[in-house]
C-alpha cells in the first residue's frame, strides 16, 4: 500500500471520530442544560410552595436562561421530565422516574416517591 493510501484512509478515520466527538460532546452538552433547566425549575417550585411567593415571579427574577424564560413553568417542567427521566402512569398518577439503578421516583410536583432498582419502583412508606 503506497503511503498515500494511508495517509487518506489515515485522514478519513480521524475525520470521523471527530465527527464522532463532536457528536458526543453535542449530546452531553444538552442533557447536561436540561438536567441543570430541571433542577431550577424544581427549586423554584419547592422555594413558592414552602414560602406561598409566586413562582412565575420568582422564576423571573432568578433564573437567566433566556431558552425558556417566556414559558410557562409547568409545561417547561413536563418537557425536560419527558426528555430526562421516564414516565409511568400507575392508577390515575403520573410518576417520572431514572431509569437506572437506585435512580429517584418523583411525582409531577417533584417529590421523591420511591426508588427505581433492578427494573422494578420501590415506593418509599410514608
């Protein structure tokens, strides 16, 4: 093989793995804002629940992300659940959970429930 042929299959090969990187790097990037997104959201919620403020007032004045500043607080959290964590309906509740081991068990007001373990949901007695 001329040394050319190399250096081209060479060229190609990295071409792809930064394809591949860059890729990847995309990926991370996004689940790492909605993880951040679904945690202010969740903040925000638990601080106007325990104090009675406002939450669409409170979000305004402290969270900065400019993607989902004009949105309604509720349908923004649906969204990111749904992207995040699973969705499971059990009687007429709606629960989210991780889908991995020891991930949390929420339910739509973000209170954790439960545990999901080896493919099952333990809820938490009360």
């Amino acid at each position: 093989m001329r040394l050319s042929t190399i250096i081209r299959n060479l060229s190609k090969n990295l071409d792809f793995c930064l394809c591949n990187i860059s890729s990847t790097i995309e990926n991370l990037s996004e689940a790492i804002d909605n993880e951040i997104i679904k945690y202010q959201i969740e903040l925000i919620n638990k601080i106007a629940r325990d104090y009675n403020l406002n939450k669409d007032e409170l979000y305004q004045k402290y969270i900065k992300n400019k993607n989902i500043k004009n949105t309604d607080i509720d349908e923004n959290y649906d969204n990111i659940c749904n992207q995040i964590l699973e969705r499971i309906d059990i009687g007429s509740t709606e629960y989210y959970f991780e889908k991995k081991d020891h991930g949390k068990v929420y339910t739509k007001d973000g209170k954790t429930v439960g545990e999901y373990k080896d493919g099952t949901i333990i809820f938490i007695a009360k």
